[in-house]
C-alpha cells in the first residue's frame, strides 16, 4: 500500500472509512495520528489493538476548528477557552473533564479527556470533512506503543506493514508531508485546576513559557507517581537500537573506547565529528525547533543501520530545549544501563 495524496477525494474517502468504524493514518504538525472516530467504541478498540497499546492509555480526541468544546468536556474553566483562544489550532492538548457520553475506550476509563485542534490544513480539511465537522477523530500517534513517533507518511507505512491493505485495520494513510513541529503536543492538565492548578504533563513545542504567560500561573509537573500519559512513561519514543546520550566532552573519549571493544555506532549530533568512526551520522540544526524537525526521523534512520548503539550528544538543558530533552531521555531509558556494562 501507498500512501495516498491528499485530494479532495482521498479525504472524502478517508472520512467516510472513519464514519464506518475504519481507521485513517493522517498528518498533523506534531506527528502523524491514527485515528478513529472518537465516539465510536470498536473503531477506538481498533487502534488499541493496531498499536499494541494497552486499554488503559487514553487517546487525544482531535476537533475541527471552532468545535463546540462543552460536546466533549464539562466544567470548562475559563483558562481552557484562554488556552484555546491564544494556541488552538496548534499543538497544544487540553485535559479537561469529559462529558458524561464520552466513551471509556477515548479516556481509558479516566473521568478526563484530550482534546486538541491540529493547524494542519490536511488534519483539518479531514475534520472538517468527517460527520461534517461536528465529529471528533481519537487519534495517538501512528507508532507502535513505545516506539518512535511517526513524522512522514513512510513512516507509518514501514511501521504498520500487517494492517494495511484489503482486510487489514488501516484504511488508509494520508501524505500530507512531513510534520513541522515533529514533536508531540504540549498537554496541560485543567482537569483538576481548583486544587492543583495547571499541570504539564508532557512539554512540546508550546513553552511553560508561553502557557504562562496566558494562565498568569507557571503550570505545575506531575507528580511521578500518578503517569496518566504514556507519553510520560518513563521509557518512551525508543528505536530498537540503544539509545545513549552523551556529554560532547566525552564523545570522542566514548567512542575511541567502544570502538576497542569492537563496537559499531551511529551519531547524531550538531556538531561535525569528521574525526569519529561512525556507520551513520545525522546532524542536526542548533536550534530547538529546527531539532525537533529532524529528531524522529533522524533516529528512524539511525536505526535502519544496525549500529550497536546510537550515540546522541547531549544538548542544552534550557528551557526552550524542554521538549526535545524530554523525548531523548525516554527514548535513552532502557538503554541507560548499556554504557556501563560495556565500558567496565
Ligand atoms: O501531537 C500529538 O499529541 C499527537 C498527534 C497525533 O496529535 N498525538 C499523540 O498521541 O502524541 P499519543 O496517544 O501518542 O499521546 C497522547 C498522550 C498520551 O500520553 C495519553 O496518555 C495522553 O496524551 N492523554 C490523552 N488523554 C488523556 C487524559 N484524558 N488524561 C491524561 N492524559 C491523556
Ligand atoms: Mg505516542
């Protein structure tokens, strides 16, 4: 199966295999979803059951722009509508508490739900297109649970090869290019705000400043002994390839070290490093946004050379590296242990 172009056609297409309990592959400017409609129980099992995802884990409901916000949550305070006024569409999830016919299978039997308006034009001439614009698309990201998230259509395709195609769970995959932004929404937590206030529950692209500077309050982090988002389990984004960051200082040190050991790796980092042996190398841009751009697919790559380890140098621990920080921590998580077993 390819990936289909997004005409006029295809999205009609896309919609109606929504509106029959279907699932669509779709383009945001995060990453890519894959969707389901929100208010359809089996067609949201769907997508549990493509990503090897368990039940438990809610899913983000993406509307249309200018979509009735009291259809799907309840108790709106009036920080959400300042929220949505000053970043929707854009990538930034709300959690808000759900509307009492909000299906158990969108918020994983949680009395919350997720909700964003993407800015993608493809995302949003498919919501706008589905139940007329008045539906909501329940949509992860396009990876299987754990893995890399998906910023080109490619990637959904090499990445869901058995459910595509006649008889398979996936209707199609819209190709609306590759994602922006390239790191998953910001998601505050409003659901709780009288007695917890704004709580981030996972950074994105849309800073802790930014929010704010809106809420007039600096959201506050999760406790970690509630994860209510497996995007914030601890081990998360991975390639099957272990990740390790490592301190540029010392890159040149680690790897003269591996290679002893007979040890393949491939590296991504800003910096050139013409002196090191690597099987691959990506380099990406200084800057956080131009980072997260190439990050997913960057380590996409990475992994398809069957390297020992993926290296990653560390990057700057300011604020506005919050996102990306994020994402190469879980997806180094499991693989934290590796150095030090192979250096001792
Ligand atoms: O950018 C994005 O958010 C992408 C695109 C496709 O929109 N979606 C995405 O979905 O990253 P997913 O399922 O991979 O991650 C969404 C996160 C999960 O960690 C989920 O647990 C959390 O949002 N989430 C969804 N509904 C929630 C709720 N009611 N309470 C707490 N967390 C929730
Ligand atoms: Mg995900």
């Amino acid at each position: 199966m390819r990936a289909a172009d997004c005409t006029p056609c295809n999205l009609a297409e896309a919609s109606e295999a929504l509106e029959s309990g279907l699932l669509v592959a779709f383009p945001t400017e995060t990453v890519y979803g894959l969707g389901a409609d929100a208010e359809n129980p089996a067609a949201v099992a769907r997508i549990y059951e493509a990503k090897g995802r368990p039940s438990d884990h809610p899913v983000i409901v993406h509307l249309a722009p200018g979509a009735d916000l009291s259809y799907w949550a309840k108790d709106i305070p009036e920080a959400a509508h300042l929220l949505v006024k000053a970043f929707w569409p854009g990538p930034l999830t709300l959690i808000l508490k759900r509307a009492d016919h909000i299906p158990d299978a969108v918020s994983g039997g949680q009395d919350t739900v997720g909700l964003r308006c993407p800015s993608h034009p493809v995302a949003q001439e498919l919501l706008k297109s589905f139940k007329a614009g008045r539906g909501g698309i329940a949509a992860p990201s396009a990876n299987k649970f754990g893995r890399v998230s998906p910023t080109k259509a490619e990637h959904v395709i090499e990445e869901f090869e058995q459910e595509l195609g006649p008889g398979g769970l996936i209707a199609s995959v819209l190709d609306g290019g590759q994602s922006d932004v390239g790191i998953e929404s910001t998601i505050i937590d409003l659901s709780r705000l009288a007695t917890h206030g704004p709580v981030l529950l996972r950074p994105g692209h849309i800073s802790v400043d930014q929010l704010s500077a809106v809420l007039g309050v600096v959201p506050a982090t999760p406790d970690a002994a509630a994860p209510r988002a497996s995007g914030t389990l601890e081990s998360h984004y991975a390639p099957r390839t272990p990740v390790i960051l490592v301190n540029p200082d010392e890159l040149d040190q680690v790897v003269a070290v591996l290679e002893n050991k007979g040890k393949t790796i491939a590296l991504m980092s800003c910096q050139s490093h013409p002196e090191l042996q690597a099987k691959a190398w990506t380099q990406l841009p200084t800057d956080p946004a131009g980072y997260a751009f190439g990050l997913y697919a960057g380590l996409r790559e990475l992994d398809q050379v069957a390297a020992d380890l993926i290296l990653v140098e560390q990057l700057p621990s300011d604020p506005a590296w919050q996102g990306v920080n994020d994402r190469l921590r879980r997806a180094a998580f499991d693989s934290r242990h590796v150095l030090g077993e192979w250096l001792s």
